[in-house]
C-alpha cells in the first residue's frame, strides 16, 4: 500500500482525533495520502496539520494508481465515496465515525489495527453489484453518476395519496403497486431502506436484487427477490405532475410520465473485508442478529 485517498464529508471533521489517528498511522508508513479538496479545506479549520497533503476533486482526479480509497464518517459517507471510485477498480474501506456503521466497518479504536492489517495483506476483497438507471426506453441518463450501491427508491412528492409504480420485468409485467413508493435494491442495500419495509436480508454475494414496496397498500404486496440479471421497468401512476428518484439518496425530481429502466451496472465496487470482519459478524454486532440470551452459550 503506497497510495491512497481519503475522503469524507464536512461534518466528519468532528471526530478530528481519529482522522488525526489515520493519517498519523498512513505517514508512518509512508503512504501518499490525497485528500478529497473540500474535506481537507474543512478539516485545516479545525486541525493543524504537520504537512501539506495533494488533493482530488472528482473521479477524473482519481486512478488505478492509487491502492486504497478511505472513507471517514458513517454509511453515507462511504455511499458518497462510492460516486468518485465507480469503475476505477479502487478497494474502498470505511472508517466508521457515524451512528451504525454497517458499511463503514472500522471501528474508531481499531483504526491502527486497520492499517497494520492491510499492511499484512490480511484481507479480502468482496465485489458487490450496483444499479443502474436509465430514462424513457434507455436513452437518458440522470446525470454522470448514474448507478447506486444500496439501492434506488421512487417516492411520492408533494402529496400524502399513493403512487403506483407499474412494475415490469424482463418486458414481463408482475403488478402496479400502490404504495408510498418502491424499492429496487442489491444485496449490500438490502440491510438498508428496503430492510426497513421488511425486506430480506441477501447475503453480498447472492445474485439478486429485491424489489419491496413502501408502506404498500395492496396487503398482498410482499418483498420480491429476482435474479440480477433482471432488466427492470417501472411506470408511475400520480395525481401529482412530479415524483422523486433517489439512487443512494441522491435525489432527483421528474415528471410522472417518465419511464424508468433499472438493471445491473457494468462494473461492481471492490469491498475491502479485513481479517478480523465478516458479514455474518456484522449481522451479529450492527443488527443484534438473532439476539438471545439463550444464544450466549452458542457463541
């Protein structure tokens, strides 16, 4: 490891002493660390920095030069990450500084630990899958970042009645849900929104993606798991000219006439697993997975 970027969000500059923690612990082992410019900009109002660090931007700042992309803060922050790494190839690790930290996986007292592992090599690489969105028979995009990691959502906007999402699949069609709206998620998103409104956990390495329902008002809509190779269309029902699309919670408004096309993106984000880390744990730890007192003896 002898390159790599840190990025993170204004408000992560709070938790200084751990990104004091991590670049201390990177400078003793000579690693080249670029800042992301405006959380550096952010951070020298609150630290005082020994050295001047190189800055990047944006993703065209960024190559496969660079062997690590560090993240500081929570879920989101790691999300947000995600839009400069996109198909570089970048493994990308989350120090948690946030409230869950169910992407971000390293703890804020294991930060040197953390260093020393990669140092090691002790880790893996875990690819997770992403969507992608298009408009209107695939010919629009949203914007440059057009995919997302967790998952996309259409929701309502500036109404309290439903939507219906008709939903169809592989050119199939399955149903019009009537709801607050509609999650397509991956397996990393599955822990997240769609969790939420009772969708399943999917492990990240399934082949699938879930489409559940927000708050649906058909009794009999249940989350559904699909191959992920499943090309989706989704066609909204409004009384309202407009409605909202996060990807990511990234959020965008559009009129209620537009189509949109979901499918698998074509290049997968590389994960990095220390050692010590294991989704399964992670479940146990983030979600108190199957918490019993009578599992106590078991683990």
């Amino acid at each position: 490891m002898k390159k790599v970027a840190v990025y993170g969000q204004s408000y992560s500059v709070s938790a200084h002493k751990e990104i004091e923690t991590l670049l201390s612990a990177l400078d003793k082992c000579k690693v080249v660390v670029f800042l992301e410019d405006a959380f550096y900009k952010a951070l020298k109002n609150v630290i005082s920095l020994d050295k001047k660090y190189p800055t990047f931007q944006s993703f065209s700042d960024l190559n496969n030069s660079f062997d690590l992309f560090f993240t500081v803060g929570g879920d989101g922050t790691m999300l947000r990450g995600v839009t400069y790494v996109r198909n570089l190839g970048i493994p990308i690790l989350g120090v948690n500084t946030g409230r869950l930290g169910f992407l971000a996986t390293v703890k804020k007292d294991r930060i040197e630990e953390a260093i020393e592992l990669l140092l090691q090599h002790e880790y893996t690489i875990q690819e997770r899958t992403l969507l992608c969105v298009s408009l209107n028979s695939h010919k629009e995009k949203l914007n440059d970042i057009s995919f997302a990691l967790n998952e996309i959502a259409i929701a309502r906007k500036n109404t309290t009645s439903m939507i219906g999402v008709k939903t169809f699949l592989n050119d199939e069609y399955l149903t019009n849900y009537w709801a607050d709206g509609l999650i397509v998620a991956t397996p990393t998103g599955s822990t997240g929104y769609s969790l939420s409104c009772n969708g399943p956990v999917i492990s990240p390495n399934s082949k699938n993606f879930v489409i559940t329902p927000i708050a649906p008002h058909n009794l009999n809509a249940r989350p559904m798991v699909i191959p992920d190779d499943t090309k989706i269309e989704l066609q909204i029902n409004a009384r309202e000219k407009n409605f909202l699309l996060s990807l990511d919670s990234r959020i965008k408004s559009l009129p209620r006439d537009t189509k949109i096309f979901v499918e698998k993106a074509p290049f997968t984000i590389n994960s990095v697993i220390l050692k010590n880390q294991s989704f399964l744990k992670t479940l146990r730890s983030k979600l108190l997975w199957g918490e019993d007192t009578r599992n106590e003896s078991i683990q």
